[in-house]
C-alpha cells in the first residue's frame, strides 16, 4: 500500500438516460454522442428497439447495429466489441433494458434454469461481464433503459383506499447506476431532464433542461481534463528502470488496461531479463 497525491486522468464517458417509452432517450443520446465527438461517422448506436434508430438519420451518418433477440449478456459484449473494432468514439446502447427484462435476457435465462435463488449464481456473472464490457470500454458509451412507474396501496385515515405513485422505477438490475459518469432521468413526454446522478458537478442541483449537442460538448469537455492517455504512455517511455514503470503502473490504475502492453515493451527496451515479471501484483490484472 502507498498513498500518493491526488490526480486528475482523463476519463471516458459513462452516461445512462432513464425513461419510460416516447420520452426521447434515442433522440437525445445521439444529440448528446454528437456533442461529444463532433463526428456523426464516429458514432454507432446498438439498436435493440425494433430498427427505430433510422427514425433519426437525417440527423447525420451515424452508424447501426440492429440487436435482434435472443438479449442475452453475451450477444450485448459482442456487439459493443464490434463497435469498438469499428474505431467509433461514442457507442450509444438502446436500450439495456432487453438484456434484464427482454427475450432471451437475464431474468428469462434465470427462469430456464429452475427460477430458485441459487440460480442467480450463473447469471449474475453473465451480467457482470456485460457491464464490464461497459466500464471498460475503450470509447464513452451512452445507454439508455426503460423506466416503469410504481404505485403504493395505502389506506388514508378514513380507512380508505388510495393509491399513490411512488416513483419511476429502472427496468435493470438495481445499482447500475453507481457505474455511471452521469444519469439522466426523463421526467415527462417534453424530453425534460434532470440528473440523478453526477460525478461532473456540471448538473447536480440545477433545473431540469432539455439535452442537446451542447450538453454533449460540456461532458466532453470536462473529461478532457488532466493528463491523457497519450501524455500517460509518454511518461512510460521516459522511464528509465524498473522501479520508475511500477509506479506509474500503480498510479495509473483506471488506465491499466490501456497502458500493459507499452509497460511490457518500455521494459523490453530497457533489456530487462525476458522472464521477469515487474511484479505479481502489478501485472495481474
């Protein structure tokens, strides 16, 4: 264990837009992915919802992958793989919603298998993989999920029956959420907005808005901030010994996964012994 200062990386975009159906969540992630890369031929958007992504084509020259049942976790990691081996910058997943709750989705594979809770043992690695596949990524992902509402069956004083709404409630599996960068609940059919969850301090505690490409362009903006990963990569190959490469490797912990390649080639160059590992604990990752 070692404390060191506090700094600030560039990150990649995590953004989740949460509401019921006709709310807008296609129309603004792909206002929100234009924002963000400026380049509609850098976009792809993962359409599980019957082709309706075409609906917007006269927005720009995006890109398409029609997600067709069965949803199962594996076939959603597939297709955010082939987006990333596209080179897009932003991949837009409409929605996430199939692969809890659709055909073929987690909770219908749980049912095949018996529907005990000791089933849960084999999907939910399944899922996690699939948010992986997420966090992960290479480019900044947006997904959109469906929102249903709640109601509460109570009884007033008068011994009355009454029932309340009680809330808006996400058709995925509960926690997604702390995943994201920023999430966006819809809160009516005007495609207002507000944030439930922010990481930015660009959103929290401000009136609900509607999101455009501007919206996009203040995310992208904001995660341009501090070092990039071409600055990172720089640093590794100005290392001079060992020692140098395993503190930049435990300092640069979200970016592992980037930088483990040019970590083992600078150590190659720097003629270290083929078979020695920097450190068992900094190379398994």
């Amino acid at each position: 264990m070692q404390l060191q200062k506090a700094q600030r990386h560039q990150v990649k975009l995590r953004i989740g837009l949460s509401g019921p159906s006709g709310y807008g969540k296609s129309y603004s992630a792909l206002l929100l992915a234009y924002g963000i890369t400026e380049d509609w031929t850098k976009i792809a958007i993962i359409d599980t919802e019957n082709n309706s992504a075409s609906l917007y084509s006269h927005l720009g020259e995006f890109n398409v992958l029609a997600l067709q049942e069965p949803f199962a976790p594996e076939r959603y990691i597939e297709a955010i793989k082939v987006c990333e081996n596209a080179d897009m910058e932003v991949i837009i997943v409409d929605s996430i919603s199939h692969e809890w709750q659709g055909k073929g989705g987690c909770l219908e594979i749980h049912e095949m298998l018996g529907g005990r809770f000791n089933d849960w043992a084999k999907v939910t690695p399944r899922h996690n993989a699939f948010l992986d596949a997420i966090i992960q990524s290479k480019c900044h992902v947006i997904t959109t999920s469906r929102r249903k509402v709640d109601y509460s069956i109570d009884q007033d004083s008068n011994g009355k029956t009454k029932v309340s709404k009680v809330g808006m409630k996400e058709i995925t599996r509960e926690g997604y959420e702390y995943e994201l960068t920023v999430n966006f609940e819809f809160l009516n059919d005007r495609n207002l907005v507000n944030a439930s969850k922010d990481r930015t301090g660009l959103f929290a505690g401000k009136p609900e808005f509607v999101i455009n490409s501007s919206t996009g362009k203040k995310l992208s903006d904001w995660c341009k901030q501090g070092k990039s990963l071409d600055q990172i990569k720089l640093q590794i190959y100005q290392a001079t010994n060992e020692e140098d490469l395993k503190q930049l490797y435990n300092k640069y912990i979200d970016q592992r996964k980037d930088i483990y390649e040019d970590i083992l080639k600078r150590k190659t160059e720097l003629e270290f012994t083929p078979n020695q590992i920097i450190s068992d604990n900094i190379i398994n990752i």
